[in-house]
C-alpha cells in the first residue's frame, strides 16, 4: 500500500498541467488508488493527545516531502507544489538540483536531472564518454538548446564533472552537427572549431580525429542555400569530434572493430597477394610480389562512418512512447554509432557514460556489449519511454514514480 501510494503521488506531479493544491492531490490521489471518500477521510487516534487525523491523507503528504527531499517537486506558495520545468506543454525537464534514478540493470542506471548535477558527485573513473548534445539550432527543437554564442561555455560547463573522472587514455566522443550557419550568409559557423580548441586549452585534452557520420538518406538541407539560393551542397554527413587525455595510453584498439574483407581482396588473398611490382608517388608507395597476400582477422575501418539514421532500437522507442502517450525524441542518432564507439574505444566493464542520454542509445549499446554505463537525460518524458527497451535485461528496474506516468 506504502510503495502503491508513493507511485500514485508521484504520477499525480507527474500528469498534472498545473501546480497542485492538497486538496487537489489528496483527491487525484485517491482517484488513482481507487480509496473512497470514506477511506481517505476515516480518522484515528494520532500521538499522545490522541488527535484524529486520516492516516491516508498523512502518507500522502509523507511521500510529498519525499518528492520534495528529492528534488522533483518545489512548493510555489504555500499547500501549492508542482513537478519540475515546463520546457513545453507536452515536455517536463529535471529543475536544477533533481537527480532521481529512473530506472536501471545489473550493468547500468540512467537518471532523471541536469548531467551537471548528475556527475558531479561521480566517484568513479569513466572510459570512455559518447554524446550527441543539443545543436546550437537558430529554431530550437522541443527539448531546448543553447544558442551559438553561448554554445562553448555550455558544453565546457556540462562536460566537466565527466573529464576530471576520465582515467588515463579515456576518450570523449561528442556528436555534432556542421550546418551551423552565419546570420543570413551561406557560409558555415566556426563553432566547431571554437568548441575543439576551447575543450583541448581548458581541459588539457587532445584532439584524435574529426570523424565524418556520413549519411546519405539525410533529407535534403540546408533548404534556403541548397535547395532555394542553390549555392550549398546537400549535408550527407555529421562530425564526430574525438578527444582522449593521454593520447600515448589511449584504449582505443582498432582489433576490435575490424570488418570482413571484400570480397575483391579476398581474391587477391586467394592468389597469394600482388603479383606485380609498381611504384606511386614518385616511390612513396611501393608494391611488391606477395603484398597484401597475408591473411589477417579482416580490415581496418576507414575513419569515415557510413551508417543511416534508422535503426530497430530507434523504431522500437518510438513504439513504446507512442503506446505509453508520451512525446517521442525528435533528433536521437542510430544505435550503430554509439556501438561502433563503445567497441573501438573501451573494453569489457569499463564505465561508459552519456550526460545528453536522450533515448538512451549509448546506454543501449554498452548494456549488449557488456559495459557498465551512466546515463542522465534532463526530459521526464524521454528518459520514461527509453526504460521500456531495457526490460529484457538483467536486473531491471523501475522506479515507481515513473512506472506509475
């Protein structure tokens, strides 16, 4: 009964488009429980004196200051308590402060709150770091962003508490977008530039690689200088900017992202390898009878990743929030891209974290992969449909407040 109450209150905040008197929650919290008047209103005996007072409606407030004690809801006057930062009508975000375990697994826990407040009292070394933040977009999407001016300071700030966790040869993986254009001209902000310089001299960090996402089924844009004034290019692909501390212990191993021979080398593999001798490059490149004929585990990627923006994860959230009739993510990347990251650059039960968990592909992809993970997503509503994929795991579990949404 205890536990059930708790959830009830708790999705009362949740539901609610107002700020709720207790009157209010007593009676939306009895609705929800299924208590008649006569159950919520019986009086016993209270303390020494003996003071009659309903027992529900006390837990109801009990677990209101639970809440509170939480962070997740704030008194605006007096009896008056409301559920977080309205982003929009359909989007609540964690008020500054809140940091409340959603759901977790046996390998994993995303939480609830800022990833500022989330990681800031993180005691444990973290591998390897993989996010997609919120672009600086001039029309922000629904979930908020942060304009281009303040953009560096932004990321630096939330980005902190994880690099001083970093172990040695750590990376940090950031997801963003290039089409961040100047005011009213077809040339391309330098952002990205600024953010990459910015990160490496406050941070002591080192830049490894810019590496393209290249996707060609990307709908065609930027529309006013590509599709109208015809004087850009259509965008096919997105930066994956990589960054480590220790580039001399870096634990990225490319063993562990090989990929199959084609099927053009395999014949040449079958033939014992090149069977002439030529030179390229006025003799910096050399081939030999025999070259390339060694059998090997498979190839080296190329530093360019191919990979569509659909995936079956991502159909699967989507599914699961529109048959719990919550707002979808908007802009979540293919489950491919973190998976690719995880492996590449961390090991079996290193820490992986995500502080912009979104739909919580990272955690997705370290969970299949053995990986311990940290996520923390700031949109009630987000976080909530994304625990629904993580059922099938061992240790599942969901906190009762947002079971109860």
């Amino acid at each position: 009964m205890q536990l059930d109450l708790f959830s009830h209150v708790a999705a009362a905040y949740a539901d609610a488009k107002v700020c709720l008197d207790n009157e209010t929650l007593y009676s939306e919290v009895s609705r929800r429980a299924g208590l008649s008047n006569d159950e919520l209103n019986a009086r016993t005996p209270i303390g020494e004196a003996g003071a009659l007072r309903s027992v529900v409606k006390r837990k109801i407030r009990w677990h209101q200051q639970e809440l509170k004690a939480m962070g997740v809801i704030t008194r605006h006057e007096r009896g008056i308590w409301g559920l977080t930062e309205k982003v929009t009508e359909d989007l609540d975000r964690a008020k500054s402060g809140v940091k409340l375990v959603a759901f977790s697994t046996d390998l994993g826990v995303a939480v609830w709150g800022a990833c500022r407040d989330v990681f800031g009292g993180l005691e444990q070394q973290i591998a390897l770091c993989v996010t997609s933040p919120p672009y600086p977009l001039r029309i922000p999407r629904a979930y908020g962003n942060p304009s281009e001016s303040e953009y560096t300071d932004f990321i630096c700030r939330s980005f902190e508490p994880i690099i001083k966790n970093l172990m040695p040869g750590a990376s940090v993986c950031i997801n963003l977008s290039n089409d961040i254009f100047l005011p009213g001209v077809p040339a391309r902000s330098l952002y990205l530039e600024r953010l990459t310089i910015a990160l490496c001299d406050r941070f002591g960090l080192y830049k490894m690689d810019m590496i393209p996402w290249v996707n060609l089924s990307k709908p065609p844009a930027p529309i006013a200088w590509a599709s109208k004034k015809r004087v850009q290019l259509n965008t096919g692909y997105e930066p994956v900017l990589w960054l480590t501390n220790d580039p001399h212990k870096v634990r990225s191993n490319n063993r562990r992202v090989l990929e199959e021979h084609s099927e053009r080398h395999k014949a040449l593999l079958a033939r014992g390898g090149e069977q002439r001798t030529a030179e390229y490059g006025d003799g910096a490149y050399k081939l030999r009878p025999g070259s390339f004929g060694g059998m090997t585990e498979g190839r080296i990627p190329k530093n360019v990743l191919m990979r569509g923006h659909v995936c079956r994860d991502g159909a699967q959230y989507k599914e699961d929030a529109e048959r719990l009739g919550l707002p979808s993510h908007g802009a979540a990347f293919p489950l491919a891209i973190p998976d690719f990251l995880i492996r590449f650059l961390s090991e079996p039960e290193d820490l992986v974290v995500d502080p912009f968990g979104g739909t919580i592909k990272v955690g997705m992809a370290a969970e299949r992969l053995g990986r311990r993970w940290m996520v923390s997503e700031w949109i009630l509503q987000y976080i909530r449909a994304s625990a629904e994929r993580f059922r099938i795991f061992p240790g599942y579990w969901l906190n009762p407040m947002m079971a109860a949404m």
